[in-house]
C-alpha cells in the first residue's frame, strides 16, 4: 500500500507542486508526476489511505472539474487559511 510517510513529508513539508490551493491542498495527479516513488500507485490507492487512517491524518476534495486534491489536515509548515 502507498506509503503514508510520503504523503505526509508531501502534503505538509514541501513547496513540491509549487501551488497549494485554499486550506493547504495539492492535486494528487501533480504529486504522481513530480514524485518518482509515488508513481506506481493510483488514486484509488490515495483514497484508501486516506479513509482507512484512524488518525485521520488527510483530507480530499476535488475541484469543480472533478480533479482530486488532497491535503495534511494538520502540521503544515505553510499558512493553509
């Protein structure tokens, strides 16, 4: 299963898509790209791991044209507002 220490070191730490969106969010196709250790995973992938933590460690919304974006629901090191 897709590594929950990626999405994390991803999602809270790194400036990676060069792009966050409202409330701290990157798309997930973006992080597939630019993540080489990422790349064979799928979004279905994401979504299980995101539902599946008991932490509650994630969050995922799609945008109005229904890309998937995801975000850390705590601990970003930039202003999420």
């Amino acid at each position: 299963m897709i590594c929950m220490i990626y999405l994390s070191l991803i999602s809270k730490y790194t400036k990676l898509c060069n792009v966050y969106f409202s409330g701290g969010f990157l798309y997930v196709d973006d992080i597939f790209q630019k993540v080489q250790k990422l790349r064979r995973y799928t979004l279905e992938d994401v979504k299980h791991v995101v539902e599946s933590n008991d932490k509650q460690r994630f969050s995922m919304e799609q945008d109005k044209d229904g890309h998937w974006m995801i975000r850390a629901n705590q601990g970003h090191s930039i202003e999420v507002g």
